[in-house]
C-alpha cells in the first residue's frame, strides 16, 4: 500500500517529539498504551505503543518507562532523542542505548508551533477534508492518520449522557463552526472524563485527538488538552470528581447512524462468536437490522445484511462468509461516509 521504494524503518537520529496525549486501551489480559508524538520534520504524528500484561490503569501506567523516561512525561513533554526509529506506518521506536540518550521536557502546551499540516483551525475545512477522503479500506495503514491539533476559541456547552457514561463538549472555532468533543468511560482509564471536564471548564487552548465525520459535522476523540501552561493527558489522569457539567445531554436524532451502529455492533457480535456458533436468534436480528437500515434509505446496505441472514444456519460454508464480509464493507463504508 506505501509502495516498495518505501523504507520499512528509518533512523530519525536527533529530533525533537511533541507529545498530544495517549490512548489506553485493554486487549484481552493486556494493557495497550499508544503515546501520540508530533514530529515537526515529517509534519506527521508517530505513535509509540507499548503492551503491558497487567491489570494497572492510566494513572499507575503513566509510572512505566520507556527509554528511561516516563510514559507521563513522553505523552505531556516535549521529547528530545537520539535514538527514535520510525516505521514505515507511522510507528516510532525509542533505543536504550547508552549512547543514545532520551530526555522529556514539560510542555507550556505551545502547540502553535506545530506544522500547519496538523493544526486544523478551520472546523469547515477540515470536514471539507474529511469529504473527500477514500474510502478507509483502500487509504494507506499508517498510524494515526486522523490524529489533529484543534484550536479552541470557545467552548459552548459540556454535557454528560449517564445511560452511556459519555461526556460530549460543543467547540467552536475563531469563525463560530462548531465540532463536538466526545469520550465515553473505560475502567482502564477512571480519570478520563474528570480531567476531560475539568480541562474543559480550563483555560482551553487547544484539543487534539481522532477526528470523523458523524451525523453531518466533526467528532473529536479527544487524547490530550493543552491549557494556558500545561497539557492535560485524560486517559493518564487519576480519578478525581470535579464540577459537574450544568448543560443537558442532547437526545440522539439520527436514524441512519444508529441503524449503522445497530447493524455494524450486529456483524461484530458474529465474528467474534464465529458464524457456526451464531445463536439461533440471530438471523432473525439481522433481518430486523436491515429492514432499519431499508428505512432510512440504505437499500442496497440492507440488502447485503439480509443475504447474509438467509446464508446462516446449522452449517454455513464459504457463501456465508463472503455474505459476511460484503455485509461488513458495505456497514462500514456507509459508517465511514455518513
């Protein structure tokens, strides 16, 4: 996908990484750490991952060291090494050569020095980029290739929905277009909606993290906040109850995401079970699933999860696997444009 004359790892020698944040994730028994670096030369975030076979959330993770250095101070500071190795995927590798010595500075969270190519200050302009992306499937697999800067001229509203433990907050930018800031709870990170609240009631700066398309505007996943004279790392942060959000969580109003959602979680729950051992219930569900879908004017997405309804049973063969990956693609693709 990156073509042959690509090289598969390349030695950065002495740079200079920015950390936007961090992302922790569980993996069955393991704890993932993705630590999100700016490197200023190639105009392009890198992503240093490391798995920890551990019970440990965030705030006790944010202690391990990588490099002689904490996984704090990398996802907060401002990193100088020469030893960094980037792959071909965006992936960076920190040496533990004696030699080669890593060292993290505090950042002020100046993150208006960073290349223009991943500060996105028009809301407008970056939904317009989203647009007109291929199709995920047939992009380059390279690591945190949405991952953006976004600058905060105000903060309109924070809200918490408790049936589904999400904080979401209204942004705007310097022209008033406005994205939401999304993050729901994970036990691996209790800390993450706190410091996220607290970050947001803050002298905001700048929000940097994931951004998609969703119901017509931008959604932020957001990893990293960076206020008047810190940045603020909420997957790394301990737990700590601060001020609750005042504003009323806005009702979800849009059919077609949610009958993407239903249908997408639907194709998941049959590849993780495996479709021999799918419950007898479930050709049922899938039919419902794609008379949703029919409704809100996906015929042909509808059609695809229907087939794979009518292909399952006591002994599906390959027809029923194709069925389920036609079904898949067509789900996500329409997920990936809405």
């Amino acid at each position: 996908m990156l073509g042959t004359d690509e090289a598969s790892e390349t030695p950065l020698r002495r740079a200079r990484l920015d950390g936007l944040g961090a992302r922790v994730s569980v993996v069955g028994a393991e704890r993932v750490v993705e630590v999100f670096l700016a490197h200023a030369d190639s105009a392009a975030v890198l992503v240093l991952r490391r798995s920890y076979e551990t019970g440990d959330a965030g705030p006790l993770l944010a202690g391990r060291r990588v490099a002689g250095v904490s996984i704090g101070a990398l996802a907060a500071g401002a990193v100088v090494t020469e030893s960094a190795a980037r792959s071909a995927s965006r992936a960076v590798r920190l040496g533990t050569r004696r030699l080669s010595r890593t060292e993290a500075m505090a950042s002020r969270g100046s993150w208006h020095d960073l290349p223009r190519a991943l500060i996105a200050g028009d809301l407008a302009a970056l939904a317009a980029e989203l647009i007109a992306l291929p199709p995920r499937p047939v992009r380059a697999r390279v690591e945190a290739e949405l991952v953006r800067v976004i600058p905060v001229a105000e903060v309109r509203s924070v809200s918490y929905a408790p049936g589904a433990q999400r904080l979401d907050a209204v942004i705007a930018d310097a022209a008033g277009v406005t994205a939401v800031v999304s993050a729901s709870h994970a036990a691996c990170a209790p800390g993450r909606l706190d410091s996220m609240a607290a970050a947001l009631r803050g002298e905001l700066r700048y929000v940097a993290g994931s951004v998609r398309r969703a119901g017509g505007g931008v959604v932020i996943d957001p990893i990293g906040f960076a206020l008047a004279d810190s940045v603020v790392v909420p997957d790394l942060a301990p737990a700590d109850r601060g001020t609750d959000p005042d504003d009323a969580p806005v009702l979800s109003m849009d059919p077609l995401g949610l009958a993407l959602d239903e249908a997408a979680a639907l194709l998941a729950e049959l590849a993780h079970g495996g479709l021999q051992h799918a419950p007898a219930t479930v050709p049922g569900r899938l039919r419902t699933a794609s008379g949703r879908l029919r409704q809100v004017g996906l015929r042909r997405v509808g059609e695809t999860v229907e087939a794979l309804a009518e292909r399952l049973g006591p002994d599906p063969g390959d027809d029923a696997a194709e069925a389920w990956v036609d079904a898949y693609l067509r789900v996500n693709l329409a997920a990936d444009m809405r």
